[in-house]
C-alpha cells in the first residue's frame, strides 16, 4: 500500500473544491461591499449581476479543481460542484427569510460553469501530480 491518497476520495476532492469556489464568493462580495462602501451604491441590476458572476466563477473555479484532481469525469463533477454551490445559496436565502429568485435560471448557470470548469481541468497539463 502507498499510502492514504485523499485526492482519489471523491467526496474529499468535491468538498475541498466547493469550498475553494465558496470562498472565493465570499472574496468577490467583500470586495464588491467595499467598493459600493467607497463608490457609492450602483443600481440593482449591476450588483445582480456581479452576484451572477461571482457564483458562476466560484462554480468553475471550484469545477476546474475538481478535474485537475480527478483526470476523469469533468464535466459530471463540475456540475456536482455548481449543485453543491447552488444548495448554498438556496441555504443562504432560506435563512434569510425567501426564496431566491430565478432558482432553475441559476442552477443551470451553475451546472454549466462548473461542467466547464471540470472540463478546462481535466485538460490542463501538468508537471507533477498533486498531493
């Protein structure tokens, strides 16, 4: 035996994906926050669309990890990635009292930037395999 290799778990890779594309969400509201805080407030529908962007490339941030560590399946895990980060926003909103709006609209933008994603991974050369 060689060892434990985590990167072959399935259910390692998605979780430690979703959480890089989780975050990086979060990274892009912060600095969306500090510049309507120094710019002043912009119409609704541009933060609706930075919320938009944000989330589809949190998803294939998130889905391109997942097929640079598996090599296989990209585009299915991809979209598992944008499901899981869909099931986030759903949990988000529901504790903050509705229910997001456009939610087939978003799963599907979700599903196919992250099988995107998945696929831009599973492509990428590499020198040496990770971890």
């Amino acid at each position: 035996m060689r060892g434990f290799r985590p990167w072959r778990s399935g259910g390692f890779r998605l979780a430690v994906s979703c959480t890089e594309g989780a975050v990086f969400v979060l990274g892009a509201w912060f600095l969306t926050a500090f510049l309507v805080w120094k710019l002043g407030l912009p119409p609704m529908g541009v933060l609706r669309f930075f919320a938009g962007v944000s989330f589809a490339a949190g998803a294939f941030l998130s889905g391109r990890r997942m097929g640079l560590h598996g090599r296989h399946r990209g585009a299915l895990e991809g979209a598992a990635c944008g499901m899981v980060l869909e099931m986030m926003r759903v949990a988000v909103s529901l504790t903050q009292g509705g229910l997001p709006m456009h939610l087939a609209a978003h799963t599907v933008m979700l599903c196919l930037a992250g099988a995107a994603g998945g696929i831009v991974g599973v492509n990428t050369r590499r020198r040496k395999p990770p971890n």
